[in-house]
C-alpha cells in the first residue's frame, strides 16, 4: 500500500482526503491519503525528513519548506520558491507546483479565455507565484503581480523574472504539452510582466479582466479584501482562492460591482486532478479517465457544486 498525505497547519477544514480517496477507490489502488497536521515547522520538517510516503501534498505554512527539503525542483517549484507537493521516487524527493495549473484549469472551465487578457494577480507568496506563471503559459497578454508591500513585491517579482530568464534559455524550448498553452519560451517572451503594490497599482485593478487574490485573506472571519473593491467594475471576473470560510470581503465586494466571482472549490478540485494525474503517470498506472472526470468524481466527493 502506498502512503500519501496533506500537511499543513491548520488542515481541519480540507477536502483533499475525501477527493484523493474518491479518485482512488475508482481507480481500484490500495493508496492511503491521510492528513498530517504539524503545529510546528520542527515536526512538519522531521515528517518530511523521514520520507515514510509516496506522495505528499502541502498546504499552507510549510510550501516553502518543502521546498527546501527536496532533493530534486522542477521548475514550477523553482519559480513558485515553494512546492505544494512532494514525489518520493528513486530515493528523491521530487518538488512541484501544481497550484497554478490547477487555477487555470478551472477558470478555464468556467468559461475564461485567457488569450490576450490583462490578469492581476495578488500575492507574493508560492501560490501567488505559481499563479503568476500559469496564467502566463495560458496565453495572458500582460499579467501583474501585486502585494502589499512594495519593496517585497519587487523582490518577489526579480527573482521570478530572473529564474525565468535562466530557466527559460538553458535549453531547448519544448513543444507545448497542452493545447491553448505558450511553450516556456515563448511565454516569457511575449507576454508583458510587471508588478506593483495595492497603492501605486490602482489602475491595473481597473483595467484588468481578471484579478486573483492568492493571498491569506478570507482566511479569517473579519479579514479585510487586500485592495479597494471599488475599483473594480461590471464584466470583470475574480477569483479567490479562499474556500470554505464563508463570504469573503472580496468575493462580496466583487458581486456588488458586478463582476463574475469563484472562490478557491474549483481550484482545490483542479490542483488535485494536476496531482493525481502527475502521480498515475510516475506511478506507471494506466487510466481511461479525463480529466473532466476525474474533476467530476472528487468534487462530489467533496460535496462541491461545480
């Protein structure tokens, strides 16, 4: 039997096991997916050092120390600086990032085209990121990076566009894996990158058709949005990557203006079919499922109406 798991601090509220084990028990694989609450980033990193798993994914506080304890990054790890989950394969363990393919997918699915969009992205941590780069593989014209804090967001920016830039020339440019996506090269090529704080940014919040908060915000009953919703307007669609914490400061302020507004369901489902997707194919395990499927079977697992 394979072990995987979700570690995060705090984990009470997540649906991963329930979907995980949905997808799973379909499948007919003797996979275990159990959670691992670590209140500290000591016990968190002793689990991870110990390497008793196939297969982990994480969650917030520790994506930045999984990071650090791999062995092996791929490169949506390198440029998220952090790894929502963790391959134990060959005696590695293998780090990736599969919170921004999960966000594209599902906004995707919903209906957005993200060919020729202007995209704000709100965050400077590795989901915001991971974010950050998918949308630019999905083909978005300009895409912005905003945080609180000017000279950290700067910093944040640098050293993606840098690891970018390195990454992006150090070989051959490979064919795209997936339809409507840039190859790596050449997003980094075409598309505009920029970024700016919630002070001096106002204007891309306006201008934008599409702004994720990727942020902790909404974590917390009374938690604030992270910039001035009266920015935004009709037509405009937002995304919060917040879940299951009720109505959001942000995701209220954006139905008042008009715009079309998800929260974080439809992105755990979608990072969790990145996931499990990821893990048949290193596992060698054959499957007939789609991906639509696959997304199906856990949001319902998970009691989402998606």
């Amino acid at each position: 039997m394979e072990h995987l798991y979700l570690l995060g601090h705090p984990i009470g509220h997540s649906k991963s096991p329930a979907m995980y084990h949905a997808l799973y028990a379909e499948l007919g694989l003797p996979w275990n997916y159990a959670s691992k609450d670590c209140a500290t980033e000591d016990e968190a990193r002793a689990f991870l050092e110990a390497r008793e798993f196939f297969s982990i994914n994480i969650t917030t506080p520790y994506k930045p120390l999984a990071f650090e304890v791999a062995t092996m990054r791929s490169a949506t790890a390198k440029l998220a600086c952090g790894a929502n989950m963790l391959v134990r394969k060959n005696g590695a363990l293998i780090a990736y990032n599969v919170d921004g393919e999960g966000c594209v997918d599902y906004l995707e699915r919903t209906g957005f085209r993200f060919s020729g969009a202007e995209v704000v992205v709100c965050g400077t941590g590795p989901t915001a990121l991971s974010i950050f780069h998918a949308c630019a593989l999905a083909g978005a014209r300009r895409v912005v990076l905003v945080g609180r804090d000017l000279d950290r967001t700067r910093d944040a920016f640098q050293a993606y566009t840098e690891q970018y830039r390195t990454l992006a020339y150090a070989t051959v440019d490979l064919p795209v894996a997936r339809e409507n996506r840039l190859s790596f090269r050449t997003a980094f090529e075409k598309v505009d990158f920029a970024f700016g704080s919630y002070e001096t940014a106002t204007k891309v919040f306006t201008e934008a058709d599409l702004i994720v908060n990727a942020t902790p915000l909404g974590m917390r009953k009374g938690d604030p949005a992270p910039f001035d919703t009266s920015l935004l307007r009709e037509g405009q669609t937002v995304f919060d990557a917040v879940y299951g914490h009720g109505l959001t400061a942000l995701v209220s302020g954006a139905e008042a203006a008009g715009c079309t507004v998800f929260d974080g369901q439809g992105m755990l489902v979608a990072q969790a079919v990145a996931t499990a997707t990821a893990l048949l194919d290193i596992a060698g395990v054959d499957t007939s499922l789609t991906r639509e499927e696959m997304f199906d079977i856990m949001a319902e697992a998970a009691g989402f109406d998606l």
